[in-house]
C-alpha cells in the first residue's frame, strides 16, 4: 500500500515546484502522496500546493492560490488551517488562533486517495471541512482529466453528486461524529472515472454495493425500463388485465404505490386487496414475472401513517420530536386546553401536505391535537381534541413532557436517531423480499429534512436507503424523490419528475435538459412521470397526440424510460384519448428497446424544440418526419389576434389544423366582476422587490383615465444596459386569501407606451396550499388604451424571460386555488435598457369563467378559405388532415362526428403564411377564444441500425 512520504525524497514534487514562480514561493511541502494517475502535496502552511495529473505534469489546484486544505467552524467562527506537521503517517492541522488541531491520516491506493479524521483537540467544533481543494477543473467530460471525492460513511458528507466536479469537499459534524469520517479522492483521466468509482465503493465496507446502482447502474438492462403506476387496483383478480393494459403501452415494469396498497410506516398489505398479506401481494408478482415483467414496491420513505400501531392505540415513544415542553398545571382528562410553562412563540397551526408542521401533541400515552396557540402567558394549545389518532384519553400531572410530533405529507416520522427508524426500514425491506419485488422507489424522501431539520438531511435520508438496503435479499432496482451524494450508491436511475399540467413540450426539453447531466454521473436517465391529460378546464392542457409523440421520441432520442399514471385497465378504454396515446407510447418503447434507428437518427431525435412524427412506409419500414405545430391562441378581447403569421419551414403542402375551443370570459363589465384593486390606495401594495439597477414606482393617477376615477401608474426604471433581466415587482396581500371561485379571469384596460415591456399580471396562493405561480404576461407593443383579459396562466413562456423564481412545477405543473387567493402582483421584465416604461392601469377585475362556442370558423390563407360547419364547444376541438379526414372531438377525447369542410383547401409556401381566424357569433354569447395549431410536415427519414447491433426480439407487426 502507498503511503505518504517526506518530501525530500519525492522527485516528481521537486519538479511541480519548479513549474512556476508562484509555486516556488510557497513554503515547502510537508507530505505528497501518489496514486497511478495523481500526486497530491500539502505544505507547512496547511495550503494544498498541488493536485497533479501524473501523465501530463499538469497541476490542477486552483491559482494563483489554492487555499488551506481544510477549515472549521468553532463558536460561529469560520478558522482555516495555518499550519501543518508530519507525525508518522498522520497529517496534524493547527487552525491558527482557535487553538484547535486536527489529525488526518491519508492513504493513497493505486487509482485513489484516503482521507480519515483519526483525532480532533476537541468536540466544540461545530463543522470540519477536512477537505477543500479548489480545481481548475470544471468537470465536463470534455477535458483530459477528473476528480471527484466520494463519502466512504455516514459519519461524512460530500455536497456534490459522485461526477467529475471543480472541488474537492468532504466534512464531518459533532452530530454524527469526527473521528473515523473518511472519504476518497479520486484523480484519473475522464474516462477511468467509473472505473476508479467502481474500485472505491467495492473497497468500502461502510457503503451498499448495488450491482446495478451508482457506478454500476449503467450496466443495469432493467434501469432502462419504462414503468405503469398503480394506486391500489392491482391484485390477483385484476393482474391479467394490468398485464394486458401494460403490453399495450410497450411498459415492462408496474409499481405498486403505497397508500392503498399497503400502509406506510408498518407496511401491513391491504386486507381488502391482499388477504393473505404478502402472501398474495406475491401471487400477483409472481404472475407479473411470468409475463415478463417487474414490480416495484412504491413507499413514502420512512414516514408513518397515523393509523398504523405505532401511533394507535399507543403511541410509540420513538416518534419524532421536534420541541418538548412542561404541563404547567395538571390536565383532566375533559380539558380542551393545554397550559405549557415555555413560550409557544413559535408555534403554529398551519399544515399542508407539504409543509413540516403537525398540530399534535403527546402526552404520556395520548395523543392531543389542537387547532390555537396562546404565544402570550399563560402560554397554553387550545382548542384541542383529546384522544386524537384513537389513542386513550387520560388526566396528565403537572409537570409532565409535552412533546410536540414532526410530520410532514400528513404523516408522522421516526425520531432518526431511534430504533424505529430502522425498524421501518426493515418493514420495507420485509415486503420487498416476502412479496418478490425488484423494484423500490422511495417517495416522500425529500420530506426526510422533517426528521431532524434540513441541515441533517442528507445524513438521516442516506441512513434509511441504506438500513432498507443492507436487508435486500436481491439488488433492487432503486429510485428516490430527492437526490445528494450518498443516495448515489445504490441509484439505479434519475428523472422522475410530476407531470406537467400545461406547456407539456417545453416541459419535456426542461426535463431532458436536466436529465443531460446525468452521463456524468453514470446514471440512465426516465421522462416520468408522466399522466396523460384531457379538458380538465382554462387552468390546463390537454395531451394531444403531438404531445404524446413529442415525449415518446425525445425518450428514444435519450434511451430514456418512461414512467406512466393515470392508465390503468378501468380507464383505458372508457376514456377515449388513452387508447391512441397509449399506441403512440407501445410504438416508440418498441423501437427504443429494439435499438432500431441509428445514432445519426437519435441525435436528430433530441435536438430540443424539434418535432417529429413516426410513420412506417409501404415496406414495413419505420421512419420520421419533422413536423410542426404552430400553436397561436386568439383572444376575443383582441381583434388582431384574429390575424397572425405561420412560417412553414418545409416544402408547399396543404393546410393541415387542430382547432380547439377554450373558456370564455365575461365582460369586464360584468354584474358578478370581483374588484382586485382600483388603484385609490397604492400603499396596499406593500411587496416590493427589483433588480438591481431596476427602480419602479406605483401611484395613483388621473392623467390617464378609462374606467373609474383614476388609473394605477406603473413605473419602471432600468439603468443597465439591457433588458434581460430587468425586473421588478409591485404587489398586495390579500388577507385573509379572497375567494374567486369561478372568477379565474382577470381583466383590465392598459395604456401601453409601446415600449416591447413585458407586464406580468401574477396571482398566488398561500404556500401551504399550493407553491404554483400563475404568470399572465402582457407585451407591451402597443400605444394608447387596450383591454386585455386573462386566463389561462403562461406556461412556455415563462422561459423567454429571466424571472428571480424558478418555473418548473410552480409554473409548468401547480395551479393556485382559485378560492384562496392570496397575493396580486404586478410585474415588469424587458424593460427598455437605460430607459423608463410607463403604463396606466385601469380596475382590475376578477371575471366569470363561462363556457363558449366556436361557431362556423372559416380560415383564410393564400387567398382560399375554408369553412368548418360546426358548433365547437369549450374543452371540445376539431382536427383537419385533410377533406375527408376532418374530425370533431369531445372534451374525453371521444370521435363525436365527421364534418365535412366547405371551400377550397388552402396550401401553405415555404416560408411565411398570413392566415385569419373568423367564426360566427349569435346574439348575447359571449364570444370565443380558441388555440390553433398550424400543422407542417418535411421529407421522411431514419436510417435503421446494424442489424448486428438491433434488438429485433422486440419488434412487432
């Protein structure tokens, strides 16, 4: 084994310090080590002085100073090492005035190094980084060569995912531990990463060596695999049918969710579904292995359901605790208030599925619930349900601990430190090997900060994965719902996000841009999970086909899986749309498990923003085509929505469209219009934040009137040099949330200056009820007064800008409660550089959501029109390929008739289309608005693979 030697003997360290006069001025090294690829040194000062490829003579420390090689914190304080001594094989670190000094022993073996904390002068360390090695390296797989530290226990935490990475980081807490916290550094060409990966965990006693998880999971078949939800509806009377349903969908893999299916926290199987328990939850595996296919077991991590035996009749004293205060008085057994001696200042009695609150006291054995808080003395939780979770009640004497419970989803947690903690873990890892699964997905770990504070996270999370782990009796295919360094080890895949409820393909390139990562990290990627969608109402979108196939190819573009809900056998033929999109998905699997199209064709593939549709030629052949959906929405409050442009970036071809009818608002001057604001008092608008270099200003003003007695003045000053970036927002609470059930509408007038700005007309509700975003933008191109209506909240587009909160579920998937609304706000972006926008705002009102009908429309283009004789009501739309395919859907995607066009078929150019939307409209209705897509196709292509390297087992008729 190697170990470290003194420099003076180290030749090869004699020649780093020659490379540079910079170099040559640091104090001498202490200690180097060497691996087969790497040399590293530390001097007398207890800076790392080198970092050194071995093969190219290249150091990669950080210039022109790389830094103390470790750090602490001591007392709020942050003391970097000042100093360091050789002792044997020990490293021995002085941090300066602080008086602390820590040992570290490293080793290095053939492709690494070992780096242990052996002893610490003293425990009142708050935090030891002992390892800090800035790189110039940026970790791309692009450049010659890569390091990255890997934690070797628990006692260690790692901030970055195992990749090649800039920074070498390791650091061990008084929580958990100092001495025997360990971790590897690797230095290697990038393409020994794996490899030197693979040599660290195999060598680490302390870590879960998953043959198909972390460095191996790339070499796992199954973790490509795209996978069926089911919620409970699985069981031996319905496994032939799932079976079926799944071969349709092309999907080889079910997971079973808990909740229904089995309890969380016990993991007791459903009596009703399972009754002989594991038992028969393995029958219907058993069936789904026999037919090919795999099961995953789907839990909530290690919280706990309040029904299950560790919380009633008596609740275990292992839950977790996150504040214990003192009975200040005895308590009968019929008292609904419960009197503490401590402040309850920080208590509250807001809950939420997400939120890490609970509103649960424990009390010897009896559970309280309370619905106040006194944060003034006597300092009392009132309002109280004795009793709760069908515990006993019971008096309490004065003096007794008053525990207050950690949750989060709805559920109790373990006290992580505790017995139960592994206990539940091995009641997963019980089912998992009892019922024959291959497959777990730990959901709810992402709420794993509720067990000890987010700071502690990543220690009691990893400790659950791996007490589930080391009690398999087979490798599991694994996943989680949160991801940091040591879940890395026993991952098998990464990707499943909630699905998105609007702007599903811009979506899907968010989804495959993150997924893009992870080649680095030797991770096969999934496009979950994914729900196919029909009119559910102006808050979302449908999946059309062109949605479906937009998913499906990028999946095969990538050799993603996919992840699939809302499809099951009750559904999938009662519900019209999920046969057609189910086929689209069976076609793509087919070909994506098949290897069937080249390299050349998948790169095509991902490109994102690029469409494409699957078709197969005369001779059986598989091939794409690019396509285009032009989407464009016309509004019935802008008469020239009713005119756009289509640039058809292929060759002539007649009109192909989707036209699908939408909500329709009620006038602004509607009897049952909500007032939001009429601007009298712009002190309500009391949230402010801006760029900075961005200025803006809210006042009422009469110098621009419309409606009412004065307008709201919404200014912006930027004073950078450019628009990107230059936002700003002005809004109000509303408290308590007002309800604007059905009234998702907003309307207003805007006196424009022309300017390009854009104005962003933002709603939100408490954060415990929903974290969504609803984002209404108005671009500011016009001069003078327009009426403007809103509904349906920006999706795609929140993409165009630079807004300072992110959008992926905020805006992509969430939607705010329409009866709690709780904030307007007003927003710029765009502004002009160096400039000032300037508009006036008339009463905003909140409006009817009303249903509407698209009557007759009539396209023009190229100087032909063509008229659709039909009557498309909201949620319902109308699909043209051609005169005798022309198609009226239903709002469930069911064929409700043929409609035969009238006119001639108007033919698109190269290049771009003027095309106008006209429809009638009867007395008193109010008038429609609708989405239209343009649909263009270009020439076919797809080479197929070597037949040497296709899978043709998987191709069918």
């Amino acid at each position: 084994m190697r170990t470290w030697k003194s420099t003076h003997i180290v030749i090869g360290l004699i020649l780093f310090i020659l490379q540079s006069a910079a170099a040559a001025a640091q104090p001498a090294a202490i200690m180097t080590a060497e691996t087969d690829y790497a040399s590293i040194a530390i001097g007398a000062d207890g800076q790392c002085q080198a970092f050194v490829d071995r093969a190219g003579g290249t150091n990669y420390c950080r210039t022109p100073s790389p830094g103390p090689f470790a750090r602490i914190a001591l007392e709020g304080k942050t003391h970097v090492a000042t100093a360091a001594r050789l002792n044997g094989d020990r490293l021995r670190l002085e941090f300066g005035e602080s008086g602390v000094a820590v040992g570290l022993k490293v080793t290095a073996r053939p492709k690494y190094f070992v780096v242990e904390v052996v002893d610490v002068s003293t425990d009142a360390i708050e935090e030891l980084v002992f390892v800090d090695l800035p790189l110039k390296l940026t970790g791309a797989a692009d450049e010659p060569f890569a390091a990255c530290a890997l934690a070797l226990n628990l006692k260690t935490n790692v901030r970055a995912i195992p990749q090649a990475t800039s920074q070498l980081w390791a650091a061990c807490y008084p929580r958990f531990g100092f001495v025997g916290a360990k971790a590897a550094l690797i230095g290697c060409p990038y393409n020994e990463l794996r490899n030197a990966m693979q040599e660290v965990v195999s060598a680490a006693d302390d870590l879960p060596h998953s043959p198909i998880g972390g460095p191996w999971a790339l070499d796992g078949p199954n973790n490509y695999g795209s996978y069926l939800f089911d919620f409970g509806n699985l069981t031996e009377a319905t496994v032939d049918s799932w079976i079926e349903t799944a071969k349709r969908l092309g999907v080889t893999q079910i997971d079973f969710h808990g909740g229904r299916s089995f309890r969380f926290g016990d993991f007791l199987p459903a009596p009703d579904l399972y009754p002989k328990g594991a038992a028969s939850m393995k029958a219907v595996i058993d069936k789904l292995h026999a037919a090919g296919m795999q099961a995953g077991l789907h839990t909530y991590a290690m919280f706990i359901n309040k029904k299950c035996p560790y919380v009633t009749p008596v609740p275990d004293p292992r839950l977790g605790k996150d504040v214990t205060f003192t009975l200040a008085g005895d308590l009968p057994a019929d008292a609904t208030r419960v009197p503490v001696l401590e402040s309850t200042d920080d208590m509250s009695t807001i809950t939420g599925f997400f939120v890490r609150n609970s509103v649960t006291l424990q009390i010897d054995d009896e559970l309280i619930t309370y619905t106040g808080v006194a944060k003034e003395s006597p300092y009392a939780f009132t309002e109280c349900t004795r009793g709760a979770c069908g515990t006993k009640i019971a008096p309490h004497k004065q003096g007794t601990p008053v525990h207050h419970l950690r949750e989060c989803f709805g559920l109790f947690v373990p006290d992580g430190d505790s017995t139960l903690l592994t206990e539940v873990a091995a009641k997963t890892a019980e089912l998992y090997n009892r019922a024959g699964f291959d497959m777990i997905y730990l959901d709810a770990l992402d709420g794993g900060d509720a067990v000890a504070g987010r700071e502690n996270a990543w220690h009691y999370q990893s400790k659950f994965t791996f007490e589930i782990f080391k009690r398999l009796e087979r490798p599991a295919i694994m996943e989680m719902s949160t991801f940091h360094h040591h879940l890395w080890y026993v991952r098998s895949r990464m990707g499943a996000w909630d699905h998105p409820n609007r702007s599903h393909k811009k979506f899907i390139d968010i989804h495959c841009q993150a997924n893009s990562a992870l080649g680095r990290q030797f991770l096969p990627g999934n496009l979950g999970w994914w729900a196919f969608k029909t009119w559910q109402g102006p808050m979302g979108e449908p999946t059309h086909t062109d949605d479906i196939e937009y998913l499906a190819g990028k999946a095969l573009g990538n050799n993603y899986g996919l992840s699939l809900m809302g499809i099951s056998p009750s559904n999938v033929d009662s519900i019209p749309a999920l046969p057609r999109l189910a086929a689209i998905v069976e076609r793509y699997e087919m070909l994506r498990h098949a290897n069937y199209f080249s390299e050349a064709v998948k790169e095509r593939l991902r490109t994102p923003g690029e469409e494409f549709s699957l078709e197969q030629n005369a001779g059986g052949e598989w091939r794409f085509r690019p396509a285009c959906y032009d989407k464009h929405k016309v509004e019935a409050s802008d008469d020239r929505s009713r005119r756009w442009t289509v640039d058809n970036r292929f060759e002539e071809q007649p009109l192909q469209l989707r036209i699908e009818a939408l909500s329709g608002i009620a006038p602004y001057d509607d009897p049952g219009a909500i007032l939001l604001t009429d601007f009298n008092d712009p002190s309500l608008f009391s949230l402010r934040a801006a760029q900075p270099g961005v200025a803006a200003e809210l006042e009422r003003s009469a110098e621009q009137v419309k409606v009412g007695p004065a307008s709201g003045l919404f200014r912006a000053t930027n004073s950078t040099p450019s628009p990107t970036r230059s936002w700003c927002k002005i809004g109000k609470t509303f408290s308590p949330p007002i309800d604007l059930s059905g009234h998702e509408a907003i309307g207003l007038w805007v006196h424009g200056d022309g300017q390009g700005e854009v104005l962003n007309v933002q709603q939100t509700s408490p954060s415990h009820l929903s974290h969504a975003i609803a984002d209404h933008y108005i671009t500011i191109d016009f001069t003078g007064w327009r009426y403007v209506a809103l509904l349906e909240p920006e999706g795609a587009r929140h993409a165009d800008y630079s807004w300072p909160y992110p959008g992926h579920y905020a805006v992509y998937r969430e939607s705010i409660r329409p009866n709690q609304v709780e904030t307007l706000s007003l927003w710029y972006n765009e502004l002009p550089p160096s400039g000032t926008a300037t508009c006036y705002l008339g009463p905003i009102r909140a409006l009817p959501v009303v249903s509407a009908t698209l009557r007759n429309p009539t396209v023009k283009l190229g100087g032909r029109e063509i008229r659709f004789p039909v009557a498309i009501q909201t949620g319902q739309y109308l699909e043209f390929r051609g005169p005798h395919d022309c198609r009226l859907f239903g709002t469930k995607g069911e064929e409700i008739s043929r409609i035969d066009p009238v006119g001639d078929v108007p033919v698109l150019k190269p290049g771009q289309n003027a095309v106008e939307l006209t429809c009638d409209l009867l007395d008193s209705e109010t008038p429609p608005r609708a989405y239209i897509s343009v649909i263009t196709r270009g020439p076919a292509f797809g080479d197929k693979n070597r037949p040497e390297d296709m899978r043709e087992d998987f191709l069918r008729p």
